[in-house]
C-alpha cells in the first residue's frame, strides 16, 4: 500500500479543480500584469546574452503567453 492509496480520489479531484478555478481567476485578473513581468524578464535575459538568444527569448515568452491565455479559460489573449 503506497502513501497515495490513502487519498479518495475523488476529493483530489475536487481540490484541482478549486485549484484550478483559483488560478483561472487569478490569471484572468493579473493577465497583463503577468504577461508584462514576462516581457520584462525577456528584455532582461536579451540584454544579457547580447541578443544571442533573442529569437529563442521571443518564442519562449510567446508559448508562455498561450499557456496563460488557455488558463484563464477565456479567449481574450493576452498582450
């Protein structure tokens, strides 16, 4: 008997899912905030590499934002 074999499954369930809505909201409130913060590292990361790694910085940040844009559960997309 492992240690997660103690769980119900279905109140993990419940948990993600309030997680899950929680962080939706969350995101949904602080979109712009978050997706700022994210251009602000990559201005940040550019400038340290010298531009080196500028287009792998570019489509980082890109697959950041579509994550936090499917997150939100909405399809507002985020700046």
């Amino acid at each position: 008997m492992g240690f997660f074999d103690k769980f119900d499954k279905a109140k993990i369930d419940k948990v993600r899912a309030q997680a899950q809505d929680k962080l939706a909201d969350a995101v949904d409130k602080h979109g712009d905030k978050i997706a700022g913060g994210l251009d602000k590292a990559a201005a940040a990361a550019d400038k340290r590499t010298g531009g080196k790694h500028h287009d792998k910085i570019t489509q980082g940040v890109a697959k950041a934002k579509d994550g936090l844009d499917r997150l939100d559960k909405k399809n507002d997309d985020l700046p």
